[in-house]
C-alpha cells in the first residue's frame, strides 16, 4: 500500500498581490520621475530669465562705454526715463515675457556703488527684477563705473 503525502493547501491570489505591489512600485517611481522634471524645468526656466538679465544689464553698460561723451543721465537713467533706457526696457520687457515684474532701476547716484573716483566718470547701478513661474521674486543687481579714471 503505498502512502501519498497530505495534500498542501492551495495559495490563491498570491501572483496577483505580488503584480500588484509591482505595479505600485512601478507608478511611484514614474511619478517620482515626473517630479523631477518639472523641478528641472523650473530651474532651467528661472536660470534662463537670470541670463537673460544678466545679459541687459551687460547690454546696457555696454551700450553706456559707447555712449560715453552724451549726457549719461538723461539718455539712461530710469528716472528721467530717457529714449535709450526706454527702449532698453522694453526690450528687456519683451525677453522676459510674463516674468516681468517692474520697470528696472538704473541710478547714477545711489549709495550702494562706491562713489566715482573721478569727474570723467560715473558709478552706475542697475536693479532688474523678475518672478518664477511659481511666484517667487527674483533680481538681478550690479553696479558698474562708466568713464575714464582721470584725476
């Protein structure tokens, strides 16, 4: 006579819990990768719309050297709202697109610069902000010497 072994019991749903917990894994890591794309492409965007400021504000002071004999602060200063600085800021209002904020500051006479060594030449600071798609308030500030150094 010939013995057969107790029968096992049967696990039923096993293959599909184990599916299934795959399948969670699997989804949190594609929103975990979708997660960080969005954070890349907001960082790419903010670090975008700082170059972009960057670049005015380097545009601007070069634009200043070539116009060094003209009347400095009539042609550029946001304050007397002149027609160099006022195209300048439109063109920069036109790169930042829905980023801008204001209107950006251009002084020859503010007390964060040093003071000008010379009369030939003028310190000038130049103040452009922005906002991040996500609210947050962005500025670019410089301060830059125009004109010749002599005493």
């Amino acid at each position: 006579m010939t013995t057969y072994p107790k029968p096992r019991y049967r696990q039923t749903g096993a293959y599909l819990l184990e599916a299934l917990i795959g399948i969670l894994i699997f989804a949190l890591g594609v929103l975990g990768i979708v997660g960080l794309q969005a954070a890349s492409l907001r960082t790419t965007t903010d670090n975008s719309l700082r170059a972009e400021a960057v670049f005015a504000a380097t545009q601007l002071t070069g634009q200043m050297w070539a116009d060094v004999q003209g009347n400095l602060i009539a042609n550029y200063s946001s304050a007397a709202a002149g027609p160099t600085y006022t195209a300048w800021a439109a063109e920069l209002k036109a790169a930042q697109g829905a980023a801008w904020v204001q209107d950006p500051t251009v002084d020859f006479a503010n007390a964060t610069c040093n003071a000008a060594p010379s009369p030939t030449s003028s310190s000038v600071y130049i103040k452009i902000q922005w906002q991040s798609t996500d609210g947050t308030p962005h500025n670019y500030t410089t301060c830059g010497l125009i004109g010749l150094n002599l005493s």
